[in-house]
C-alpha cells in the first residue's frame, strides 16, 4: 500500500537525518564533537538525526562542514527543502483567510512557461470568473472556519490570472466534463463562468480540452486535482493538504499521466459543444 502524504514527507525527513547520521558516522565523531564542532548543544545532534528537529541550510553546511564533507551540502539543503515543503496543511496555509494564499502563488506563476493542469471538480483557478471564484471561496471559507477575506481572496486569485495574458507563456488545461455541471455560485454565476470558457478556450496560448463523461474504456482513471509547473514541479490538491513534488522521476510520472487525460480529452467545436449543452442544462 503507498505511503500517505504525511507519511511519505516524514519518510523523506528522515531519509535526511539519516543521510546526515551516516556522515558523522563515516568521519568518526560522536554527536558530542560534532556538537562541538558545529557550535550547538548535543540535544539538537539528536534532534536532529531523530528526525525530530528539521535541520536549517546553515544547520546542514555546518554538519557537513563538521564532517569534512562540504562538498555534500548543496544536494543535502536541496534534499531537505524537498522534503519540507511536500506535504503543506491547509489549514496552516488558510488560518488567516484566502488572500494570501491566492497571493502566495504569484512569484511561481511568473516564474512559469507551461503550466499543465488537470480538474476532475472544477475550473481551474486560472479561467474563473469573479462569480465562481466568489462561489468557490465562499464554500472554503465556510468549511474550513476560517476568517471571511472572500472578496480580497477572489481579487487577488483574478489579479493572479492575469498571467494568462502575460506573452511568452503557454496554457494546457483539461477537465472532466463533470466539472461544467458542478455548479458552484448562483445561476447567473456559473452562466457567465461556462460562457467564459468559450471565451477563454479560444485564445491562441490555451489549449482547453474536456473529457468526456461518456468515454469508454478509459486508459487512465479521474486523478486528483494537479497543476503541473514547467517539467520542475507537480502541485497536487488533497482535501486535507498540497503536496508538492519535484523529484524528477514523480514529476515525469505525473507528466505521462497529464499525456494520458489530454490524449482522452475533445477539443475545439467538440468542446465548445460539451460547454454549449452545459449552458442549456441551465435553463
């Protein structure tokens, strides 16, 4: 059975600690000296090693230093804030409402060429009108008990999208077809949302594809909600929790995957159809 989120970011913290027991142990020093050495307590070499405590960049440069192996540090700080940044609660992310969160993403979104993203529940945040948007955050905030920032959150989630007209950059979205029929916001709200998709699925730099309900024989099943940035890091969204990945063998993983759904999916007038029937449902 594969490891959960939690589980498999407390893996590869300890993976760390190990990596830099294993150092100490190589160059012959006990916790004691390397404490020493490094200018902290013997508490925090245990700490440290027990995976209790993760270790900060400098923390590691001074270990690996202490150990006559600085020409490790680099890809053991790598290694670490891989590790820490894998499995982020929402709720931490979330305690002082939406707004900084949508603004979180900003330097990630402008750093970007590609973005890939797959949506088996709702439109991506990067095609959502303000009614949706407010329809969507009104839910989160509500569910989650945080505080109510939905009209800052929904401006700063549009300013953000933005990006979509920056040049230079290129859009892959797919979805389910469910997702047109999953009405979040009024009437009115998810009206002006379909008939932005036949907005936005005609600009030249995004590639709009919709998988059919009605698929038959599937070659890959309906995944959790993903963005892919670049070919450097896959954002996935959990219930509990964003689990961001970046090794790059998970990362090509999710790739093929993307290439699967994006194989299924119907473009062009086959989608504009699929949106078109969703806008009649509506009446």
């Amino acid at each position: 059975m594969p490891l959960s989120p939690s589980s498999s970011a407390q893996a590869a913290r300890e993976a760390v600690a190990q990596r830099l027991k294993e150092l100490r142990a190589d160059a012959g020093i006990s916790g004691s000296e390397l404490a020493g050495r490094c200018g902290w307590s013997h508490s925090k070499t245990s700490r440290i090693e027990g995976a209790r405590t993760p270790p900060s960049a400098d923390d590691i440069r001074r270990w690996c230093a202490a150990c006559g192996a600085a020409g490790q540090a680099a890809d053991i700080v790598a290694q670490s804030r891989t590790a820490e940044s894998l499995y982020t609660e929402w709720r931490r992310k979330v305690r002082t409402g939406l707004k900084q969160l949508q603004r979180s993403y900003v330097p990630l979104f402008e750093a970007t060429t590609l973005f890939r993203v797959y949506s088996p529940t709702m439109v991506p945040g990067l095609l959502q009108t303000e009614g949706y948007a407010r329809g969507l955050m009104t839910s989160i905030t509500r569910f989650r008990d945080v505080p109510d920032d939905t009209a800052d959150a929904v401006a700063a989630r549009l300013e953000r999208s933005r990006v979509i007209h920056a040049p230079g950059r290129r859009f892959v979205l797919v979805i389910e077809e469910g997702v047109l029929h999953h009405q979040l916001g009024d009437h009115d709200a998810m009206a002006a949302q379909l008939g932005h998709l036949l907005t936005a699925g005609a600009l030249p730099q995004v590639s709009l594809g919709i998988i059919p309900a009605a698929t038959a024989a599937r070659p890959m099943w309906p995944l959790e909600l993903f963005h892919v940035y670049d070919d450097t890091l896959v954002s996935i969204e959990l219930l509990a929790a964003r689990v961001q990945v970046t090794q790059p063998s998970e990362v090509a993983l999710y790739v093929a995957a993307f290439e699967e759904l994006r194989r299924m999916a119907v473009y062009g007038a086959q989608a504009r159809a699929l949106i078109l029937r969703a806008i009649k449902a509506l009446h």
